[in-house]
C-alpha cells in the first residue's frame, strides 16, 4: 500500500474526529461519549435487536454491553428478551431516552449547519458534494464476501430479490420453473459455491459459482443490491468469482445473460469477456461469454 495514501488518509480521520467533536468525552456537550450517542441514535424510536446493532454497527459483544450498561443507568434504554425467544434481546428507549435522542439530533443538526455557516454557497456545494462521494467509497471499503450455504436466509434473500429484478426487467417475465435448474448441491463447496456480499451485517449481493465442469466455470445468479449500485461491486464480485475459479483449477470462466440487462452485458465487455457461441440451452439467455483465466 502507498504509503502517502495511508498518510492522507490518517490526516482526514484526524480532521473529520476533531471536526465532529469525536475527542470530547460529553459529545455535543450533552455529557457523554460519541459511542454512547451514536448507540442512542440507533436504537432508534422503535427499539433494536442487539443482535442487529452488533452486526449494523460492527461492535463486539462485550462492548455494546458496556455501552448499554451505561446508557441503562441513566434510564434511558432498557433490554428486554423478546417475547416468545428468550434468545434474542431488545434495547428500547424509555421516554427519557427518546427526550435525550430528540435533543441528540437537535445539537446535531446545529452541529452541521456550524460547519456549512462559514463557508460561501459554492463551498457548502464542494463540501456536501465530497461528503456524499466519501460516505459512498467508505461504504464500498466496508463490503465483505463470504460463502454462504445455499439455503441460509440472507442467500434466499439475494436469489429472492434477483428473481423478483429479472423478473421485472425481462422482456417477457421469468418463471423459475422455466429457466435452467441451478441446485443447491450446484453451488455447494466442493462443486461450487455461493458468494454473499455483506455490508454492515446486511447482504446486498450474491453471485454463485459451478465448477463442476472444469476445466470451465460458470458464473451464475450475479445481482447487486440498488442501494449498492455505483460502487463498483459487480466488478468486485466478477474478480472475487475469477480468482476462487483460478484457485480450483479452472481455465476459463463463462456466464450467460438476457439482452435486457445491459448493464451487465456492458460490465463483461469492460472486464475481459468475449462472446462466444451458446454453451448451454439456458431459455432466458442472448448471450453468452467466456474470458480465459491466468
């Protein structure tokens, strides 16, 4: 890594947490720390699951009980097992907690309008317009793949959402039923696998991999998340799938995709595929592509 990257990237940190008032031990002066403000945030009116909060906030579980510790003794928060799973606990605002995040997103608000009051309407522009760009990038450094079972439910959620897509956007609709069988077993280590990508706990993207037809891969079941779209995840999880290829043994890789998503037909064509006749009977296909690997 470049270390004058590195470099800069520390002095905006330093900036952006002294800017916020992130050092001070009563943020925005309403006596206690960052961390136990943002957690109030969060909780939210209608309650958190601390699973969810762990997972949305990336906190380890000894900590987020500090936290909550701390924000219970003020009587502001309690933690109760939800009804019916003992397992599974919620934190909830007492009505002074939703009094003290009422006052938390008035100072933050004066807090904001602070930084954008000195500069002229030109700045402001430059600085919400960079703001936006940083918040964008900092969240595709966040995203993670992992390799899900098929049948774990944030896998069903993306294969979910990427029927219902396709679905909308094929020119004739889709019908599972009709359309080439991917099987679990399919996309199940050691003859494939299905990669999830997640970002604060959430998946917002999957893309499955068959390699039991080595020396070719398939690549199947690509889709990303709209509230994703932009930050280059399609790319990401194209090379993702490429190297776990390489890694198996596979020579090439090949995918196949409707006339419909153009997008993703203008990604391969950026990235190395080439097309090359029909390799498989795949109804909903006009496509089909294959790039050479190593």
């Amino acid at each position: 890594m470049d270390a004058t990257l590195v470099d800069r990237v520390r002095r905006f940190n330093r900036t952006v947490t002294q800017r916020a008032g992130a050092l001070e031990d009563a943020f925005l002066s309403l006596g206690r720390p960052l961390g136990q403000a943002r957690l109030l945030w969060e909780i939210g009116p209608g309650g958190a699951d601390l699973r969810e909060l762990r997972a949305r906030l990336e906190l380890d579980s000894g900590y987020l009980s500090r936290l909550l510790r701390a924000l219970e003794s003020e009587g502001l928060v309690t933690v109760d097992a939800r009804a019916g799973d003992g397992r599974v606990r919620t934190a909830r605002l007492t009505e002074a907690g939703l009094a003290a995040r009422d006052e938390l997103d008035r100072r933050s608000d004066d807090l904001a309008a602070s930084i954008l009051l000195p500069l002229d309407e030109r700045q402001r522009e430059r600085l919400v317009s960079a703001m936006a760009e940083v918040e964008r990038l900092l969240t595709a450094s966040t995203v993670r793949f992992e390799v899900l079972d098929p049948a774990h439910p944030d896998a069903r959620r993306c294969l979910a959402a990427y029927y219902a897509e396709i679905g909308d956007r094929f020119e004739h609709g889709f019908e599972l039923a009709r359309a080439r069988q991917v099987r679990d077993e399919d996309v199940t280590p050691p003859a494939g696998l299905l990669l999830v990508a997640m970002v604060h706990g959430e998946p917002v993207g999957c893309g499955a991999l068959k390699l039991s037809g080595l020396p070719y891969a398939e690549i199947k079941r690509m889709w990303v998340s709209p509230a994703v779209r932009g930050l280059g995840l399609g790319r990401r999880f194209l090379a993702e799938l490429e190297d776990r290829a390489a890694a198996a043994g596979a020579k090439a890789v090949r995918l196949d995709t409707n006339r419909s998503l153009t997008e993703a037909i203008s990604l391969y064509h950026r990235t190395g595929y080439h097309e090359v006749p029909a390799f498989n009977d795949e109804p909903y296909a006009h496509h089909w592509f294959e790039k050479p690997l190593g």
